[in-house]
C-alpha cells in the first residue's frame, strides 16, 4: 500500500467508493461487504459514500461494516445533496447520515454539487457541524476553478479542505489549472471514476489501452487506475463490489510507467491546453 497526504493526514491513495452498493439483493450485499473488508484489511484506510446513493443504502451498509473496525483508524467521507445545503438542513442531514453510518462524526463532509443555496450559506452551516464536533473537516465536490476562487474569497471559505471532481484518462480537464489552483492553495483533491461512467460516456477505451495492458500483463481496468495514481498526488476512489476487483484495484497501486509508455498515452488522451468545461457524471 501507498499513502499520500490528504486532508492534513496519512491516507492510502486509493479509497473505496460506494455508488450503488447496498442496493442489491442478499447475495450481492454480502459480496460488497467482503470486498470492502478486504480493502481495509489490507490498507485501504478511506471510504467515500454520500446520501444520494440509494438515498441511503450505501451508508446503512458501510456503517454495518465499520462496527468490526476501530474508527479513528478510518477516514470516512460523506456528501450531502445542495437542496439540502442551508444551514438547519445541512445539520439534518448529517445526522441522519451518521445514524445510518453508525458513528458519531464524519472526517470529510461535503456539498455533492453546487446548487441554488449561496455558498455563504453553506460554508456557515458547516463550521457550524465543525464546532459541534460531528465533522473534523468539510469541502465540496463537482467544483469548478471560478466556482473554487468564488468559494475562497468567502469567510471561512478558505477551510475547504477538498474537492473532488471527476478524474480519468479520458477527463483531463482539471489537470489544466484546477489541479494547479488546490495545490497552490492546500487543498487536497479527490478524483472519482477512474473508470469513467457505467455507459462509457467519458471514457473510450481506445487501442493504446488493450495493447499497453496486455503488454504490461495487466488489465485495462489496472492500467487506468495506475495512470491516475501515476503522480502519487490524488486520493483516487473507484468502485468496488467484489472481492476479485478489491485485488485488482490494490495490484494496480504497484504499477509503473516508463516515460515512452507516458507519451503514448498522452498522444492518445491528450492533457488540456486551456480551460474548458467541468465534466461530471
């Protein structure tokens, strides 16, 4: 396992994600609930969940998980709606979510997406959760470089610890200047879907990536997490539902590129020369 810095602590570079777990039958949930055991009996130390999925369900589940770990050993990562991101709702929702989680604070908490409530608004209502001691730190998600400056120029805006935004070989957009713009700034930046979407929308598997896989005899899936996890920068956090993909996912924390193999890449994905808009799934 490798860690990085994140959030101002030790983090493995690769979470767990939770889209869509919990919302199976029987046999499907005891299947995620071993492949998320499995992470964190092997060094995984972060899990990424969210009101919205299965309105619920994915926190009922890794909250009936984290009852065999220690919790202060884990970094646990929720999200709340933004029709739910005014002050009064925003402490509504974290109490339902740490009922559901079955703990008494959350690390991270964060806006989903930017919605109708000024950010004003938002960032009051989260140092609010900080001072009652129900999150240790909050930050946003699905931002955007104006929507992060804007953000900033707030008070307290600049307790933001994080944002994440989607993050893959075929969504570069934010090497461009967001990447730059946290760093600059000390905040910490979580890539989600590694993969792309379910549909393939953001992410087209071209022939570079079967080739260099097969070469390097490894998967594509692997290969796609190892070229996001290339600079040793980014909490990445893909999805798991399996115990077989759980392997597959901290295999592909090991592998390397040489630099002929980095430009090939890039011939195929080319890096963003200007800013351009936010994708997000």
């Amino acid at each position: 396992m490798k860690y990085i810095t994140f959030n101002h602590q030790k983090t493995s570079n690769i979470g767990i994600g939770t889209w869509h777990i919990g919302e199976g039958n029987n046999k499907q949930t005891t299947s995620e609930i071993e492949a998320i055991k499995y992470g964190l009996d092997h060094g995984i130390n972060t899990i990424d969940t969210a009101e919205m999925y299965g309105e619920g369900l994915s926190e009922k589940l890794v909250g009936t998980v984290l009852q065999d770990y220690h919790r202060n050993d884990l970094q646990l990562i929720s999200k709340f709606y933004p029709f739910h991101a005014t002050p009064n709702l925003i402490e509504r929702s974290l109490k339902s979510s740490l009922k559901r989680l079955q703990t008494d604070y959350l690390d991270l908490y964060l806006l989903h997406w930017r919605g109708e409530t000024p950010l004003k608004e938002t960032v009051y209502g989260l140092e609010k959760m900080v001072q009652a001691g129900l999150i240790r730190n909050w930050g946003v998600s699905n931002f955007d470089l104006h929507d992060l400056k804007e953000l900033s120029d707030l008070p307290n805006g600049k307790n933001c610890c994080v944002n994440e935004d989607l993050y893959n070989i075929g969504s570069r957009g934010v090497e461009h200047s967001i990447l730059p713009w946290q760093k600059e700034h000390d905040m910490s930046f979580i890539g989600y879907s590694p993969f792309g979407s379910e549909n393939g929308e953001y992410l087209k598997i071209k022939p570079i990536l079967k080739e260099m896989a097969q070469q390097k005899q490894i998967t594509v899936h692997q290969l796609l997490l190892a070229w996001v996890l290339r600079n040793r920068d980014l909490l990445s956090i893909p999805k798991t539902a399996s115990v077989e993909h759980m392997r597959s996912n901290l295999a592909a924390i090991d592998i390397d590129f040489a630099k002929d193999e980095l430009e090939l890449l890039n011939q195929a994905y080319p890096a963003p020369e200007k800013d351009r808009q936010l994708d997000t799934i």
